[in-house]
C-alpha cells in the first residue's frame, strides 16, 4: 500500500521556519496525506469511524507537526509534551499521524484492527509508540490530561499537554469533573480541543443532549474558552502557540465530520459506515 | 485466689500504619504523590499534607477524575497513592481503574480505605463488601488486603517498588497484630500460614485474621486441628499453599469481609476444583447489612470464632 508518505519526516522545528502561510499550505499537504491514509486504512479493515477520522484531521495535523515538542527516537522522554486522543475511536487518524510523524512503520498501517495487530480500533500505549493513553470508553482522556498538566508543574519540566475530546464525548460527566479541577488550578499549560462536528453516532448533539452554549460551560468552570474553524491550520496554530496565564484553554473547534470527502461530511450515517470499494475510489480521488 | 486475667491484645487502626510509611518514603522518593476526593481526614493524610502539600491533590468529590488524574501522574513519573474510601473508588470509579489504570498498566497505588463494613452503621451505600469481586474481574490489577499494621507497612514499600498497579486494601476496623513469628509479614504472591493444622484449614484474610486464629484456637480444645493461612495477596493468588491445603488437610473455610460471590472464598474456590477438590465453606457477607456498627454486622453474619467453628464443625461432619 503506497501512503505517498514524504520521505523526510515534517516536524515543528522545520515548519516553524515558515512564514504562516507556507506553514499552513504545508499543513494542508499533511493534512491530505492523513485523509487518505485513514480512508485507506478503513477500507482496508472495512471497519472504523471515518466521520470523526476525518473531522479531526486538521486538528491532529496541526498539533503533530506544527507544535507538540516530541522525539520518535525517544518516545517516553521526561520532558515531552503530551498529545491525548481522548475520542479514542478515531485512531486511524491518530495511528496515520504517528507514521506520518515517525513513531510508527507505515507498513504497519494495512493491518489497523486486523488480527493481533498492534493498531487495535482503540490504540494501546503499551503497543504503539507515541500513545500516551489508552481511551476508548468516552470521558477518560481530559482527566488522564489534569493529571499530566500537574505533573508538568510538580515536577518542573513544564511541559504542555493538549487533549482532544468529542463534542458528544462532553455528555460524560466525567469531562466536567475534570474541568472544574482544571479551572479551579489554574492549569495554563493544559489545553482541550472540542472536535465539534455536531454529530454523535444516532443523531446531532443538539437532538440528543443539548451541549450549547458551550463556549461558556468552559468558561463557566474557569477555562479561557474560544471557537476557532476547526479545519483552519493557521487560526489552530496560533492558538495552539499563543501564550497562556492563569487559565487552561479549552478551544471548541468547528468541524465538520467527514471533513474533506463530500458524500461523507455531515451526514450522522457516516460515523461508522464503512465505504464501497466505488466510493474508496471517489473519496480518494476527492483527496487527491 | 483469682486467676488472672489476661489483657485484652492491643488492637491498631492499619490507616495509621499507612500514613507514616508513606510519609517516610516519600521523604526519600520524591516520584510519591497522594491523591484524594476531599479525604484528606478519612484517608490519614494529614501528616502527608503538612510534610507534602505541593504532593496532596485533592480532587474534591470526584472520584472518576481522582483515578483519570492519578494515570496522568503517574504518565508524568509520578507514583500516585490514590486514598479513597474503597467503595467509591472502586464502585464509582470502576471503569478509570479498568481503563486508565490496569489496561494502561500505570504504575499507581489504589488505596481502598475503611474497606469492608468499617462504616459500619453508616449502611450498605458506604460499605465496600464488592470490592474484592470486582477487582479481581480486572486483569493486570494486583490485589493486597493486609491483616494488621505490619503487613500493612510492608505493602506499603511493596507497592511503591511494584512498578506496575495495584489495589490495597486499607482498614480502619481496629485488628491486632497477627504478624508475630512471621520471618517477613509481607511477600507479595505469598500466603503466611500463621498456624499448622492437618484437619482442616481456614482461609482468611484482612481484619478477619485474628478472629480465624480464635476459632482455630477453639477447635483445638475440641480436638480438631485447623490450619490457619492468612492470604494477604489475593491477586495473583499463592496457588501453591491453597493446593497444599487441599491436600494435606481435606477441607477449606474461607473467611472474608466480602460478598463470596468472585472474592477470596471464589479465589481459592477456582484452585480448589481444578486441582484438588474438597468440601469447602465461603463465609462472608451474604447480603445488604442491616444497621450497626462493624463489630456487630461481623457478628450478625457469623464472620467471628463462633461462626468459623461452626463452619468447620459442619466441614468435618
């Protein structure tokens, strides 16, 4: 399976040399290159959850390969940032920016949720380098990232740690424990992403739980809170990179599920349906 | 002229034990944190947060972002002593300790404090007598239940050397030391026969142990000669000294302050029936307690001398 996959590995420090537009034109390449590969790996497991693969990508670009201090050579360095996937199920996406970014073999990419492959449909730390926890069961991965935020500081490497929820992930109570403690810390070197796609597996997420307003939930439990185009590179970079005092930044970032293949965007079918081979065929000609 | 009477044995709440080797470790660790939900007094913690107070996180009442915290710690090189009262911890938190600890092998020390009915009067919602059967459904999760403040200590240093997780059960019931003779009163995976007995053996663990050494005491004035092995790990479980009670002695009363459905009883239930298969007896907690306090309850189910002699009357037919 070719995944057109550059054979230099992008990383920040090269990117962060670049004027922002060429940095985001250069983000958008990737972006591409994670797209297909999730399209590829989904066909190829004929299963996954394109919708939110896809929704995420940009935010997972961006953070990859424009921002998180991380070494494949050494993936548990003391000091690293910490990437969380807490809306686990979209590994594909997830596994594609690990090989993208060095810390996996893209040979390994065709057996995502094949038998006892490493790349399980929700991703195991113990299994893949460059995981940081093990989600799956939804509402784990912003507390798991609380406590990262405090070890930054108790232990003075102070590095930065981003985690990214589900918008229908936000209907598990145990986010908002864990934003009240965040707020209430002051943890400004934390910072949550809301892929807010505005579809949950049976319907929207304002038919089935209403989430809105939900910028001001965040700020109401003492997050610095914003909205951002979730598929925007620049605007995602500047704030991933913007100095922070006093507050976690919790960024509710409008995505469109499906993101980049139009059959596919915003259609609540789509969160796990797996496509044809026709329409393999048409989603990565549309991602060419 | 009277007799004397004999004392009554000292007895000692195991959270004290707890406390101050925890503090003396972490005086020399500073990879040590402890993390609790507004348990700061229930958990003993005081003296930790004085000598500590960067390391105390208190989450307030919250105890699936205490678990979800502590994995982030321990991701940060922290080893994190989540001290919480064991039903909550291992009742409300239940899924965090599955996925954020053990599947993700964090290294992090659940401390399920005033296990059991310690809450005694306080009733069923804040006893923790399920603890044990739903713990040990969890794989990669090892599970200590120490009988007095010797062993309590010793899994104490155990667990900090572990390096991956583990669930101790703390009490705060008052026990007396049942650790005198022993050579080491803590190895993990290993079971401490406190008394040599050949017709039988009782099974026990936790504050339990004293009362089983009375019974086994009674037995004898009848005749009846009871092993007594206190095991302190219940996960993973010393196979061998089960195996050999079964053989050399016949027949098992299993004793615990828990439900006996997937506890200790069912621990040793399981190595029993695929090795060597004897007449047993589970003693534990058959249901939702009515009011009282923990003396009373263990009373109320049989879980004392009485109640274990009985048991093994019955064994022995």
């Amino acid at each position: 399976m070719s995944l057109e996959f550059s054979a230099e590995v992008p990383t920040p420090e090269g990117l962060s040399n670049l004027s922002p537009s060429d940095r985001a034109a250069r983000l958008s390449d990737i972006a591409r290159a994670v797209r297909r590969s999730v399209v590829r790996m989904i066909d190829s497991a004929r299963a996954g959850h394109i919708g939110g693969d896809l929704s995420v990508t940009d935010i997972l670009t961006t953070l990859y390969f424009g921002v998180l201090k991380l070494d494949p050579a050494e993936p548990l360095a003391p000091g690293r940032d910490r990437f969380i996937l807490s809306k686990g199920h979209c590994a594909a996406a997830l596994y594609s920016a690990l090989a993208l970014r060095g810390f996996i073999d893209p040979a390994l990419l065709p057996t995502f949720m094949k038998p006892l492959s490493v790349l399980n449909g929700h991703p195991n730390r113990r299994k893949v380098a460059g995981v940081e926890a093990n989600t799956g069961p939804l509402g784990h991965g912003l507390p798991i990232a609380v406590g990262s935020a405090i070890a930054s500081r108790l232990s003075g490497r102070n590095w930065q740690t981003f985690v990214v929820t589900g918008d229908g992930e936000l209907q598990e109570g145990s986010n908002w424990e864990a934003a009240m403690s965040a707020g209430h810390r002051g943890l400004d070197n934390l910072c949550v992403i809301v892929d807010r796609n505005r579809l949950q597996q049976g319907a929207r997420t304002e038919d089935t739980n209403r989430l809105d307003p939900l910028t001001d939930k965040w700020a109401a439990f003492g997050w610095e809170a914003v909205e951002v185009d979730g598929h925007d590179h620049a605007a995602l970079y500047e704030l991933f990179t913007r100095p922070r005092s006093g507050k976690p930044l919790a960024i509710v970032a409008n995505t469109l599920k499906g993101k980049g293949v139009s059959f596919i965007e915003d259609r609540v079918e789509w969160h796990h349906k797996v496509p044809s081979a026709e329409q393999v065929a048409l989603a990565l000609e549309e991602l060419r | 002229m009277n007799a004397p009477v004999a004392a009554p044995p000292a007895t000692f709440d195991c959270r004290q034990a707890f406390a101050e080797t925890l503090i003396e470790l972490a005086k020399a660790d500073e990879r040590i944190v402890a993390v609790c939900n507004d348990s700061v007094g229930s958990s003993n913690l005081g003296g930790f947060q004085k000598a500590f107070p960067d390391r105390l996180v208190n989450v307030g009442i919250a105890e699936q972002n205490m678990v979800g915290v502590a994995a982030g710690l321990s991701n940060g090189g922290f080893v994190p002593f989540v001290c919480c009262a064991s039903p909550f911890l291992t009742g409300r938190a239940l899924e965090q300790v599955k996925a954020d600890i053990a599947y993700n092998g964090y290294h992090v020390v659940l401390c399920g404090m005033s296990p059991g009915m310690a809450y005694g009067e306080l009733g069923p919602t804040h006893h923790s007598i399920e603890d044990l059967s739903w713990l040990r459904a969890i794989t990669d999760l090892s599970i200590v239940v120490p009988a007095d403040p010797a062993q309590t200590s010793a899994a104490v240093r155990w667990s900090v050397e572990y390096g991956k997780p583990s669930f101790l059960r703390v009490g705060r019931t008052k026990v007396p030391s049942v650790s005198e003779g022993q050579a080491e009163p803590f190895v993990f995976g290993k079971a401490n026969r406190l008394r040599e007995g050949s017709d039988l053996t009782i099974v026990v663990t936790g504050i339990l142990v004293a009362r089983a050494l009375e019974a086994a005491e009674a037995l004898a004035a009848q005749g009846i000669s009871a092993r007594v092995v206190n095991i302190a790990t219940i996960a993973p479980l010393d196979e061998a000294e089960i195996i050999a009670a079964a053989r050399e002695t016949g027949a098992i009363v299993t004793v615990e302050e828990a439900v006996v459905s997937g506890g200790l009883g069912a621990a040793v239930a399981e190595v029993v029936v695929r090795h060597h298969p004897v007449a047993m007896r589970l003693l534990g907690v058959p249901g939702f307690a009515p009011t009282g306090d923990t003396g009373f309850l263990l009373d109320h189910f049989g879980l004392n001398r009485d109640g274990i002699v009985r048991a093994a009357l019955e064994l022995r037919g």
